[in-house]
C-alpha cells in the first residue's frame, strides 16, 4: 500500500506542468494637456490669420489657358535686352556685403571658371597617393589637446631710444635682413603643400632689333603650355642695352591645374633627362616662401615633343 501511494504521488508530479499564464498588465494611458482641452474652451488668437491659401477659391479657367508665357515672347515685336536673359557677374568684388555677389568659381556663369578637368595626369596621381602623405608626416607638428604656445616676440625691433634721434622713427627690420619672410602655419591634412601654378617666361634679345623672333618664341610658348600667352613691353630706355621705351621683348604663358601638371610631367619624364650634363635644380633656388624658379637653354626648348616634331632630326 505504501509503495503504491509512492507510485502515484509520483505520477501526479511528472503529470504536472508548469503554468505559463501570466496577469495582464494595463496599457500604458498617456495623458496630454492639448488634447485635453474641451474645444469649445479654445479662443481663436488675433496674431493668427483663421484663413488659409488652401481654401482659397481657384482662378478662373479662362486665366489658365491664357497663361503661356513662351508665346507672350515671340509676339513681341522688339526683343528684350540680353541682360534679362543671362546674368553678368562683377567685374570687381566689392566685400560680403555688397548686394551684387559674385557666384563661386565652380558656376559657369563666373568669371574665374574653368572647365576640367578632363584627366587625371599620371604627376596628380603621384603627388595624391605618394608625395602628399609623406609631405604631411615630414612636417606635421603634433600639438596636445589644451596646448598654448608660447606668446612671440614683435617681428619689427623697436629702437632703444640712446639717441634723439630715435624719436618717432619706424620699427627695424628683424636681425639678418630687411625683409619679412612668411607667416607658415601648422601643416596639417588641410593644407599640405601642392602645386598651384606654373609661369613660363621667355626673354627674347632679338626682338630688340625684329619683332619677328617675339613672334616665334610667343608660338613656342604657346605650343609647349597649351594657353595664349602674354606679351610685355619695357617701361623706360636703358642705352647700354638698347632698349626703348614700350619695346615688346618677353612673352609669359601661366597655366594651372591639369595643364599644369601635363606641362610639369612632359618636363621631368621627356625634356630634363634628355639635357646633357645636367646638374639639376640648385637647392638655393627659390625664396624660401613656396616659389621656385629654373632655366633653361634655347637649345633645350627644342628637347619638347611639340616642338622637336618641326625639326628634321
């Protein structure tokens, strides 16, 4: 009997299951102040306008099939002017708060546009992927976070006044030299140094006796550079070398962007390889503030592929 009862207290617990039910739980009630004012307690405000531009009436049929602008224009007689139909920009910026501003370069419309580029020259390709991530790990200047320089001395010398005749005399130039260099800043992913423009200048001696060779040095510039170039005449006569005032004698080409780097490609890979006994670019050349300047001889010019096919070699 007593294993039995065992037995069957046994069977009652396996038989039995656990009950998943759960109590319901109330939906949240949100309460809202707007929603609970009675309408009628809502007085209409005097700042806002009960009327809207939805509910206003729709013109008439007879005033929308007479709209058509396109032939009010050709009925006219006499074409308007051509400003009301392109814009102009300014010649001159005249500051941010003139009301006629000039659109940006990248508009066409603007007077600094350029179009392009239309490749992406094999130098660009060099100075993005190599030249300009080495550039900025030579001269980046870590600065921690809460980093104060230190305050700099004025870059003019004032005098010491041990003379009266210090007395109202401007501030000197700095210790070596007269002249200012630059301010540089930080370098930074912001403004890491690249090219921005390349100007060729040709100096001819014998235009001073025939403009003939002005005239051939302008089209090898132009042939070399791919832009219109610009001629310049000398200002005042110097005897000893036989100049004459407002004497046409140089001519000079600038040229930017994808050009630029064409122009600067075709002289490292084709031209400069080819000169003999070349030495390079002295490392003194230059000012110091991002320019660089170089010559080279006539005969080199014609070491240029534009140039060299007009030669029988």
């Amino acid at each position: 009997m007593a294993s039995r009862r065992v037995r069957q207290r046994l069977g009652l617990l396996c038989n039995r299951q656990p009950s998943l039910a759960r109590p319901a739980i109330a939906p949240l009630q949100r309460r809202s102040a707007s929603t609970e004012i009675p309408v009628a307690a809502i007085e209409p405000s005097e700042d806002v306008d009960p009327s809207s531009s939805f509910q206003s009436p729709s013109p008439p049929e007879e005033v929308v099939q007479s709209f058509d602008p396109i032939g009010r224009s050709r009925s006219r007689k006499r074409e308007l002017p051509p400003s009301r139909y392109r814009f102009r920009p300014p010649k001159y910026y005249r500051g941010p708060l003139h009301p006629h501003q000039p659109p940006p370069p990248s508009d066409p419309s603007s007077r600094l546009f350029r179009p392009g580029p239309f490749s992406l020259p094999r130098l660009e390709q060099t100075y993005t992927t190599t030249i300009a991530p080495d550039l900025l790990t030579l001269t980046y200047l870590h600065l921690p976070p809460g980093f104060r320089p230190p305050p700099r001395a004025a870059r003019l010398r004032e005098w010491d006044d041990s003379s009266p005749y210090h007395k109202n005399r401007p501030a000197r130039g700095p210790r070596g030299g007269d002249v200012l260099r630059l301010l540089k800043r930080p370098t930074n992913f912001r403004n890491v140094p690249k090219l921005q423009r390349v100007t060729i200048h040709c100096m001819v001696k014998g235009a001073i006796q025939e403009s003939a060779y002005l005239h051939i040095a302008g089209m090898i510039v132009q042939a070399i550079s791919g832009v219109r170039v610009v001629t310049h005449a000398t200002r005042t006569s110097v005897a000893q070398w036989g100049l004459r005032a407002n004497k046409h004698i140089s001519v000079t080409a600038e040229i930017e962007g994808e050009a630029m780097y064409h122009f600067i490609g075709k002289c490292v890979d084709v031209v400069l390889p080819r000169i003999k006994d070349w030495k390079g670019v002295k490392g003194s050349s230059g000012d110091s503030s991002g320019n660089i300047s170089f010559g080279i001889t006539p005969e080199a010019m014609a070491l240029f592929p534009e140039v060299e096919v007009n030669y029988d070699m």
